[in-house]
C-alpha cells in the first residue's frame, strides 16, 4: 500500500532528471538554456509547474520541459501505486544565485498539504551553441 511519504523519494529522484546533463531542450542541455532565459528576462526566479491546469500559464520555450516533467512525475506516482489525487501541487523552481551558480528545487504538495522538497546549487553557464555539442537525437 502506497503512503504519502513517497513523496520523499519522488522529488529526490526528479529533480536528479532535471539537473542531469541528459535533461535536453532542442538537443541542448536544459539548464544551460533555462539560465539564458533567466538572465534575458531579468527574472529573479523561473517556476515549471507541473499541474496540468497551470500549464497555460507559461511561455512556449518552458512548455516541453513542463509537460516531460509531468509525465515523469506521473509515471513515478504509478510505479510506486501512488494515486494522482494526492497531489495539490508540484513545481519546479531554478534561481540565479550566484554569477555562474543556480538554485534547483523540485516540490510537491500532498492533498493533506504536506510539503516534499528536494533542493540543488550546480554550476551552470550560458547556453552557447558555438561551444556546446548538440545531441544527434535532437530535431531540428
């Protein structure tokens, strides 16, 4: 029988996917690129959402990665027999912390609104095409 606090692992385990340099956008590592559109923006912070009726909320560029981290969060749930009902909210959250270091977080929040939290501080630089190897998978 499934208990909420799988939730512990999940988020462990997804936001290890998200900072993991197979994490791709466009055949370019993710964060890379997510760390461009932070700076180019001038945002002090970037949240994916990853609840279906947040989607809508947010620019087309963060879109893909949105949708695959829902999938996966859904997928993971289903592999440890965890309903979807359970979740009120989960979201990843990045932050420019530093001049070459993010802030990675991935929280969820059950239906009782208990709190799951799995944070990271990598070192990413600006996405560059000119020095970066695009994946061979990547469409064009």
């Amino acid at each position: 029988m499934a208990r909420r606090i799988e939730f512990q692992s999940i988020v462990h385990d997804g936001l290890a996917a998200f900072i993991s340099r197979n994490n791709d956008l466009n055949g370019y590592w993710a964060l890379g690129q997510l760390r461009n559109w932070i700076e180019d923006e001038g945002a002090a912070l970037l949240v994916i959402p990853l609840v279906d009726d947040r989607f809508s909320d947010q620019k087309a560029q963060i879109s893909p990665l949105s949708q695959r981290f829902a999938k996966t969060l859904q997928f993971l749930m289903e592999s440890k027999n965890m309903p979807s009902e359970w979740i009120q909210d989960a979201r990843f959250t990045i932050e420019l912390t530093a001049p070459d270091c993010l802030s990675c977080s991935f929280r969820v929040i059950s239906d009782l609104g208990r709190s799951f939290e799995a944070n990271r501080i990598l070192s990413v630089q600006r996405h560059d095409p000119r020095r970066e190897l695009r994946r061979c998978t990547a469409r064009t």
